[in-house]
C-alpha cells in the first residue's frame, strides 16, 4: 500500500474586516494582523481609540477557523501551522495582496503595519515580501520568523519607518531566552533602529499602546 500526496490549486474566498471610512482626510491606514485564536471583527475593537477620520483600519482574518476550547460555541482563527507551511505562506501573502488591491489605498497616506503575536509573523513575512514603504512597522508580542534575514529589510529607510516592539514584562510566551535570542534578531534585522516598549502586563493588547504609536 502506498500514499502519495498531492497538491491542486483553487480559486478560495476570504472575508477581511475594515473600520472607519477611507477619504481624503485620512491620514493612517492600519494593516493589522490579529493573533492566534481571534477573529478579525474582535481584534478591530483595540483600535477603537484612534481618530476615525485619520485612521482607516483594515484587518485580514487569517483562514483556518476551528471552535475554541473544544466547546463547539466560540471561534478562532490561525494564520499558519507547522504542516505545509511554505504552500499556506504563499497563499497567506496571495490574499493579502488582493485585500491591498481590493482597497486600492493612496500613495499619500502612511501605512502603518500591526502584528500580534502570530500575526507578528504574517505581518514581517508580507512586508520581506512586498517590500511595502511604511510608516511604521509595530511587532507586538511575536516571534519574527527564523528564515527573514537583514538581506530581506535591506530596502527600509530608518529615516522614514519606525520599527517599534512591544510586549508585556510578564508575557508567558516570551521567556528570557526567547527575548534574548529575538533581540540578537531584531538588532541584526533592523540595524539597532528598532525601539522597544515594554508594559506592566502578560500576552494582551492594550489599547493605549496602539494609540500612542502615532
């Protein structure tokens, strides 16, 4: 008996969330990757706290739902998983690229980029990829993945984008070794540009954070 694996490509539909309206007074567009277990309609509710007419909020829901806690009642969602991952990167950052042009957002505005947690590494894969000129870079609470090396950020301009990490002093997910071994990355990746915010707290969002990162 043998198995064989096989792969078949197919058109997939996604939804994607967004928040506020995009005008010509509109500063910020927030492309924001949400963490493991959320839905993207939840996760918005962080970003209330901003301008509604600056910012426009656009939030892509990763693709694999599965019920939470095994109660069959609540539903979460992840980007990616250990099995098959580079086939589910590619078609992750093929749906966020059709999210952009769906939006056809403006040059003039700033794109600032959000991840938490496992979006952290949805958010860092896209913009090696896509080599996007943003604003602001803002990796909260997440890993930046083993296999982005500085070669891949080379095109940034520290002068013009911030990169801002953030977690919590008490995050369970980011022991000392991880911390210690993800800054060696982040100064190797970012070239010592990156600023770290640090708050009293585990692997939560805080709003005000978010806020005052314009």
């Amino acid at each position: 008996m043998s198995n064989t694996e096989k792969t078949v490509t197919y058109t997939s539909e996604n939804t994607y969330l967004t928040q506020n309206e995009l005008t010509p007074k509109t500063k910020n567009v927030w492309l924001v990757f949400h963490g493991i277990g959320y839905l993207s309609r939840y996760f918005v509710k962080y970003f209330n706290g901003l301008d509604a007419e600056e910012n426009y909020i656009i939030v892509p829901q990763a693709p694999s739902k599965y019920y939470l806690k095994n109660e069959y009642k609540y539903v979460g969602a992840s980007w990616l998983t250990k099995e098959n991952t580079q086939t589910e990167i590619k078609n992750v950052l093929n749906y966020i690229d059709a999210v952009l042009e769906a939006e056809e957002i403006p040059e003039n505005v700033n794109l600032m980029l959000f991840g938490f947690s496992q979006g952290v590494s949805v958010a860092t894969r896209w913009l090696a990829s896509k080599k996007a000129n943003c604003k602001l870079v803002a990796l909260y609470a997440g890993g930046i993945p083993n296999e982005l090396t500085a070669k891949d950020f080379e095109f940034l301009d520290f002068d013009s984008t911030d990169i801002k990490i953030i977690y919590g002093d008490q995050d369970q997910y980011l022991t000392p070794d991880r911390l210690k071994s993800e800054k060696v990355k982040i100064d190797k990746l970012f070239k010592g540009y990156a600023e770290t915010i640090t708050f009293k707290g585990g692997h939560e969002v805080k709003p005000e954070i978010i806020e005052g990162l314009i």
